[in-house]
C-alpha cells in the first residue's frame, strides 16, 4: 500500500506528465500490477484476521498454546502498530475500496482476537 500511495503522488505531480511516454506507460502498468497484488493481499489478509477472530471467539486453547501464544502476540502486535501507529499514513490511499483495504475493519477484528484470548 505504501508503494502504491508513492506512485499516486507522483501520478499527481507536475514531474509525471514530463516523463517520456515510454517511461510513463511502463510506470503506468507497474501501478495497475501493484494495485492488483495490493488488492489480493488486503483480502488474504482481512479475511484471515476475520477467521482467527471467529475461530478465537470458539477456541482460544490452542492459541494461548506456549508454542503459539508469543507468536501471535507478536503478529498481532505488528498489524496493530502498523494500522493505527505513527507509520498508519503510509497506507492511505486515494480509493481504498478498489484495493478491498479497510483499515478499521481489521482493527476492530484484531481486538475481538485480543480479548477472546485474554
């Protein structure tokens, strides 16, 4: 999101229009590729946060399991940090239903995870 959210500034910019067309219809497809890539993991993802918050509210056992219980915390922990911490800009970008992101939407299924494992 962060790549695409860099290629989108430079779409808006004045330097993008003086690029030789070549250059720009090459940036242009490299775009279009990273939204497509960007799209498929958004909704890899928010489907499986919305998984291990459903399997979670059922069984939380095996994952307080001292095998798994650090690295769930830790995933957690990264996906938290990085929706609502100081890098959270990084990932606006214009459109962010074409790309299936919604930020508030994982948010709120990685605290259901928390407390059905608390």
């Amino acid at each position: 999101m962060s790549k695409l959210r860099e290629i989108q500034q430079e779409r808006e910019s004045d330097a993008w229009s003086r690029l030789p067309q070549v250059t720009r219809q090459h940036n242009e497809a490299n775009f279009v590729h990273l939204g497509r890539l960007a799209k498929f993991h958004n909704f890899i993802g928010r489907d499986t946060i919305a998984t291990l918050a459903t399997i979670t509210s059922y069984v939380n056992s095996f994952f307080s399991h001292r095998i798994l219980v650090d690295r769930m915390a830790a995933m957690l922990n990264y996906f938290l940090h990085n929706l609502v911490g100081p890098n959270k800009r990084n990932f606006k970008v214009k459109q962010m239903n074409d790309y299936e992101f919604n930020p508030g939407e994982l948010v709120k299924n990685i605290c259901r995870i928390y407390v059905n494992l608390a």
